[in-house]
C-alpha cells in the first residue's frame, strides 16, 4: 500500500546537507531495488515524494523506506 502523500509538505523545512544524506540514501536504495537509473522519470517522481516525506517528518533512511517500499529494509552483513 502506498502512502498518502500531502503535496503541501513545508517548504521551509531546511534540508542541509545531513538531511540531503539521509534523503540520499533511501533513494539510492529504493533506485537499486527497483532497478530504476536515478535520471529515469520514476526515480525523479520518486525524489520528489521523498523529499516531501522529509519535509513532513520521515526523518531517517528508515523511515523513509519504510513509507516509500512499504517493508522494512535489511541491513546488509557486515
């Protein structure tokens, strides 16, 4: 099931350059899962909605993978 997403996320809340990582990170992965390049149409849909997670309080990599895939995601062995 696919979140609800709000299209009127604040776009005052600051995104610098600790927030862009975790931002960063969940895309990357979801890119990689769903074997997306990260220019396609769908991965840049894709950075939009998770920016605007962000923005609306899904504030780690796991959060945000959470919402965006709807399961958890492994961490991989170290």
């Amino acid at each position: 099931m696919q979140p609800k997403i709000r299209t009127d996320a604040p776009a005052d809340r600051w995104i610098g350059a600790v927030e862009l990582a975790i931002v960063q990170k969940a895309f990357n992965r979801l890119c990689a899962e769903r074997g997306w390049s990260r220019d396609c149409t769908e991965a840049r849909e894709l950075a939009r909605v998770t920016i605007d997670l962000y923005r609306q309080g899904a504030d780690s990599e796991y959060k945000l993978h959470t919402m965006l895939s709807g399961s958890d995601f492994k961490t991989p062995a170290l």
